[in-house]
C-alpha cells in the first residue's frame, strides 16, 4: 500500500508506464493515402556524425564507426502539410555487406528514443546489420524530436518529501507540460507518428517500409500498417501490445504479468542460493518487507534517497528480462544491509535520469503520447478501484492515492489507433512470449487477429521481448523472415 511518502513517484511513473495508453488524437480511422509526393517533402536524409548522443550511464558519448545522425522535416500537423514544420531525428548504422534496403526500428515506450537506443544496442542486431541500413528515430514528441517538456515537474515528483496530493500534482503536471510543450501536444498521438513513419520511408529512398518494432513499437507498426497496408514491407513486431484494451484491462492484466514474473524470478533466485530467502515466499516476504520500510524511513544514496517509490521501480525494471533477475537479488540484497545503491540506478534508468541529474523526456514523452492516444480520462476515484484490483494482485505496483494525469490533461485524446486492420498489407510477423510481464502472451494473439494479415510465432521463455532473449529460435525465425523473406510457418513455437 503506497499510504507513507513519496506517493507522487508512483502516481506518476507507474501509472505512465504500466497504464499505456492506445490511439492517436483527431486522426481518421480510413487508410491513408501514401503521399505522392512524400520524398519530395522531406528531401533526402543528410547523414552526417552524430553530435549528442548519451550512453546506458546517462553520460555523453561517442558514436561507433559507421554511425550516423540526421533529420528529417514533418508537418507539426499532417492534416496541414503545408504548414509548420517539425524535424524528426534520426540515426543510421550502415549495412557492412550487399544492401537489401532500410530497416527501421522502434524499440518501445512511448516515449523512448531510438537515436539513443540504437547507437547503445546496434551491435545486438549484427546479423541484421550485414545486408540492411539499420535506421532508428526519436518519434515526434520525443528527445530530439520537439521533446515533451514539463518544467521541473518530474523532479518535484520524485523527490517530494510528504504525503502529496497525487490529484494536485497531476494537475500541476499537466498544467507545466501545456506551459512548456503546449504546441506539439495536440500532435504526438501513435498516427501522426505512423505518418511521419512513411516519410521516412519516402526519404530513404524504400518502395516499403521494412519495420521492427518491440513494446509500443508493435503498436505503431500495426497503426502504420493499417494507414499505409500496401507498403507494408517486412514486418516484425516483438512484445505485441492489443491497442483494444481499457485502461482498466490494461492495468490488470500487466500486474498478473509482473505478478507471474517475480514469482519466476524468486523460484530462479532459490535454486540458486537465493540472498533474499530460502524459498519464493520467503523472497516475496524479503522484498515487500524493504519496500515497506522504505515508506518511513529512505535510505541515503550519497545526497539522494531511496524512497519507496524509487525502490518498487527499482525492484520492477529488472523483471522485464530474465537476463537482469540476478541485478534484482545483488540490489535488494545489499538495500537490506543498508545499501540503496544498485536499486536506485535502477530506479535511474527506468526514469531516464542523466548523469547530471537531469531527465531524459522519456517519462514526459510517455505521458504526452499516453494522453493524445486515449479517449479515456479516469478519475481519481476510477483510478482508486483500479488500483485496489491491483493491489490483491501484485502489491509492490500498487499505487493507492493516485490520480491519473490524463485526467487533467489539456487536450482531448481519441480512440482512432485502437482500430487496427491491415488486410491488403504483406505478411507481418508477431511475436508473444508466455513469460512476457509488460506485454502479456495473450495481446499477441488478439493483435495478430486484428491485424487480419498478422502470423504469430509463441516463445515460451520469460522476459519482455523475444528477439534478444537468447532463443537461437527465435533469432533463426526473425532473421530468415527479415533476410530472406521467409514467413514462418502458423503455430511457430520456440522453447525457452
């Protein structure tokens, strides 16, 4: 129960990032005619070296070889585009072997940026990168690309230092992201995105868009793919997120996923000469007794605090993959001996805080491109009953008292991105893991549906994301489906 300090963090932050959003504001729901003109419009990418990009620790760093940055121009509005003018950033990794062609990536969020993520993560698509241009972006709303900015308002959320009123500082929020971003957010919605997607396409010189989308990046494939279904190349979309579901629904069936991961991650931990207890239950007991205590009593990180709500996102972003578990035992280990280190870099990289202690526009993005893509606006007491599901279901994401910032939010959403079908469009491959915290099994198989031309490949290993789990399987399937044009077959499954 969040019922000590530092409530606002997890008002803002969880419910941002678990509670995504589906849609795109004042965009029509018809396929969209690819614009004639569309290279022309944008002109071709002037790549040249990158100049501000940030590392995994939040400090600047130098691209590798054969890394480029550019940008493109958008209409800030596409229904003018002759109108103002936005630019999108963009990076490019280029094919070291005989070029097949772009391959352009979004790697989740909403929010995150892809010219940060692919200058860190390139090399993870090596086998990709020998025949394709690897090419990422940060959507509109995003970093570079006119960031949603919102005063100092998620600094005052994570650090605040009493029992806020989580509806007074959602309405703070919302009021700075107006005040400082107010132009571009009646514009940041998952179509406008897909719109800018097919300039992209235009502007790389590609007949198709070739996509790999992971998170809410299957979102925004779908959407494209919907809008623009004749040129659909090869698509992948890994981590499929069901843009039907309610907020509600949504909530729920995230915390039984995360819910399922922990309990995984404890029974791993055990078998392993687990820190944190003999058996699961004893884990689960370990953890849920640190973060309690943490409601009364942070613990000093330098000049800083592990608050409470720092410490649940801590013990949450090491379960969206298997990979990092052994991070969650190493870091609430040593937070029970007094330690809060290791759980607050954590907490620091779910947030994008830099290194300077300034924050990325990942969490303000998310909440902006939230909003604009739902019609949906629960009240505090709406938010309450979630809430309160939640809590009989995985505690540590409960978030009591809190107030959903879409509530205030200073432009309307609709629901025109939950409506997906891309019939017409070329096979497009969809990827579920039964192990999937954050984007449960289930949403891939009613994506896949719903996308009338989807073909679902099941891995039945853990983690959020199939790609880079580790499967042999699954690599061998995406890139003979990506390299060579190979559809998997229907009923694909890969073991864990």
């Amino acid at each position: 129960m969040l019922d000590g300090m530092k409530k606002p963090i997890v008002t803002f932050l969880l419910g941002a990032a678990l509670l995504a959003g589906c849609g795109s504001a004042g965009q029509p729901a018809a396929t969209t005619k690819p614009t004639a003109d569309a290279a022309k419009e944008t002109g071709a990418v002037a790549w040249s070296q990158c100049a501000d990009l940030t590392g995994a620790d939040g400090r600047p760093t130098t691209p590798a070889s054969g890394v480029e940055c550019g940008k493109i121009p958008v209409p800030l509005d596409h229904a003018k585009p002759g109108g103002e003018k936005i630019d999108l950033a963009l990076i490019r990794v280029k094919a070291t072997g005989d070029r097949l062609g772009s391959l352009v990536f979004n790697f989740g969020g909403p929010g995150a940026s892809g010219v940060d993520t692919l200058a860190l993560a390139s090399r993870m698509f090596a086998s990709l990168g020998g025949r394709y241009d690897l090419v990422s972006f940060d959507p509109r709303g995003v970093e570079r690309s006119s960031g949603v900015k919102c005063g100092g308002e998620v600094e005052k959320l994570l650090e605040a230092e009493t029992d806020a009123d989580g509806d007074r500082l959602a309405k703070e929020f919302a009021t700075a992201c107006e005040q400082d971003s107010g132009k571009i957010l009646p514009y940041v919605g998952t179509v406008s995105a897909a719109k800018d997607l097919d300039l992209l396409r235009a502007a790389l010189g590609d007949e198709r868009l070739n996509y790999f989308g992971m998170s809410y990046g299957t979102h925004l494939g779908a959407v494209y793919a919907t809008h623009f279904p004749k040129n659909v190349g090869r698509f992948v979309l890994d981590g499929a997120l069901d843009p039907t579901v309610t907020w509600e629904e949504r909530a729920v069936t995230q915390a039984t996923g995360f819910d399922r991961a922990f309990e995984a991650f404890a029974k791993d931990c055990v078998a392993q000469s687990c820190e944190l207890g003999a058996d699961a239950a004893a884990v689960e007991k370990s953890v849920t007794e640190l973060l309690d205590g943490l409601k009364d009593q942070p613990l000093k990180v330098g000049d800083r605090e592990l608050t409470y709500g720092l410490g649940q996102l801590g013990v949450i972003a090491p379960l969206y993959a298997k990979a990092t578990w052994p991070l969650l035992e190493q870091a609430a280990a040593a937070a029970i001996k007094g330690n809060g280190t290791t759980l607050l870099t954590l907490a620091d990289s779910y947030t994008g805080r830099k290194a300077d202690g300034t924050y990325s526009t990942a969490m303000t993005s998310l909440q902006a491109i939230n909003c604009a893509d739902t019609a949906e606006r629960p009240t505090a007491a709406e938010t309450a009953e979630i809430n309160a599901r939640i809590e009989k279901i995985f505690p540590i994401l409960s978030v009591e008292g809190s107030s959903g910032v879409c509530a205030h939010w200073p432009v309307p959403g609709d629901d025109t991105a939950k409506r997906i079908d891309a019939t017409g469009s070329a096979p497009i491959m969809v990827i579920g893991g039964k192990g999937d915290p954050a984007t449960p099994y289930q949403w891939a198989t009613t994506l896949t549906e719903q996308l009338k031309t989807g073909v679902l490949v099941t891995y039945e290993g853990e983690g959020h994301g199939a790609y880079l789990s580790g499967s042999g399987c699954v690599l061998k399937a995406v890139d003979a489906y990506l390299l060579k044009g190979a559809v998997p077959a229907a009923g694909t499954s890969c073991p864990a």
